[in-house]
C-alpha cells in the first residue's frame, strides 16, 4: 500500500498527454499495478489551484503522513505535481505563477471527474486579493467546474493580518455560488510542528470523497 507517491511533471506542449501518462506511470508501485479499474475509480481527483507562493506543494505535504520534526522546504512548482495518498486521494497541483497559470484552462478541460477544487489563498497577502480571486473566478467559469464543489483554504494563518476564510468567501463574492462552497483556515509554516488546520483540512476532503 502507498501511504504517499508523489511525482513531478514538467508542462510540455501535450499536457494532457503527459498527464495520462505520468498518472499511469504514478500507479505503479514496485512492480505491482494498482491503476486498475477497481483502484482508479477508489483513487478520486482533486484538483489543487491557487497564486503561486499561496502554499499549495506546503499544505499537499502536510496532507501526508510525515516523520515527526520533518522539515518541508519547498520550492515553486515548474509544471505541476501528482500526489498520491492514502490511495484514495489523488492531488493534482498545477504551478500557480503567470506562465503557468496560463496552462490551467488545458487541465479544467480534462478535468471531467473531479470530487473537489481546493483553492489555496495566501490570506495574508492583501495585494494579491483581487488576483486571486480573478483567478478563481476564470476556473469556476469552465463548463467543466460546473458542479464541482469548491474548498478554499486560507493559508498562512500565523502571519500577521491573515484573512480567515469566511471573510475571503464574501469577499470573493462566493455567497451565492450555485455549488458547495466551504472553507478551512491553515497554517503550514516550515516548522511543520506548528501546522493548524490541517486535520480539519483532511477530514473535510474526505466528505467530498
Ligand atoms: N508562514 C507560512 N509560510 C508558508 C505557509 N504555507 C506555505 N508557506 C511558504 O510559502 C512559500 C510558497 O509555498 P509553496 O507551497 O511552494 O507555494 P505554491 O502555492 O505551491 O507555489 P507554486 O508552486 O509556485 O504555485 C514557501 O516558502 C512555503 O514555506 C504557511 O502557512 N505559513
Ligand atoms: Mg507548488
């Protein structure tokens, strides 16, 4: 059993390609196949989006089961990042910086099985707000997001001036979306000791699994 598979995938032109390949190719696990039928359809995609620098590859880490004391440094996602865990849930990152942002449209296109968006928000960013939401607001309008429940997690919670998530929900002007909408307040700075939400973070996934 895979507690944790994690595979990196730089963009090319065919994304969606390498995207079905590197997910094949993430479900091998020494030797023995478990992308079949019976695991892919136990395996549910979330589709992790958000700026970059908001903490996405930080908070996927937190997600999985580490050593205690371990330190995550992480590094911006240059393409994006398939993460396996647990064997049912299956975290799709996609850089958040400009260029790759640029991409994103390409994934919402393939995207037509997604139990959940996680939209990770550096809440104590101010300057980055109405970017973010910009953002968000192109994703949600993709046929393919139509009925797909939105998580959004506002990140960094120890710094000053952070934003909880219910005031970046109306701020966001997701009062009134036609979907799920709901919200977790996280921090996971690199002292992974201090983590906050993140239990309340899983348990929530698991709702929509
Ligand atoms: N203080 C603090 N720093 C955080 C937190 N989460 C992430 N960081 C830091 O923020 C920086 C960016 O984190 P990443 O997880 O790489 O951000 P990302 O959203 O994946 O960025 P891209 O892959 O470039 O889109 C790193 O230096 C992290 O250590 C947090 O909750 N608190
Ligand atoms: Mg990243």
């Amino acid at each position: 059993m895979v507690s944790r598979a994690f595979i990196t995938v730089g963009i090319g032109a065919a994304v969606a390609g390498s995207a079905y390949l590197a997910y094949k190719f993430l479900c091998q696990d020494e030797g023995e196949t478990i992308g079949n039928d019976k695991e892919e359809s136990r395996s549910k995609r979330i589709l992790v989006l958000g700026l970059d620098n908001s903490g996405k590859s930080t908070i996927i880490h937190g997600l999985s089961a580490k050593k205690k004391g371990e330190t995550f440094v992480s590094k911006p996602t240059e393409g994006f990042n398939i993460v396996c865990i647990e064997d049912s849930m299956n975290f799709w990152e996609v850089g958040g910086s400009p260029k790759y942002r640029t991409y994103w449209p390409k994934f919402l296109d393939n995207a037509h099985d997604l139990a959940l968006l996680i939209y990770v928000i550096d809440s104590a960013d101010s300057s980055r707000m109405s970017e973010s939401s910009d953002a968000l607001q192109m994703v949600l309008a993709h046929e393919n997001m139509k009925n797909v429940p939105l998580l959004l997690c506002a990140n960094k919670q120890d710094l000053q001036h952070s934003k909880p998530f219910d005031y970046i929900i109306k701020e966001f002007g997701l009062l009134n979306e036609d979907r799920k909408v709901t919200g977790v307040d996280t921090a996971v700075p690199r002292d992974s000791d201090k983590q906050v939400g993140i239990d309340d973070l899983k348990e929530r996934i698991n709702c929509f699994l």
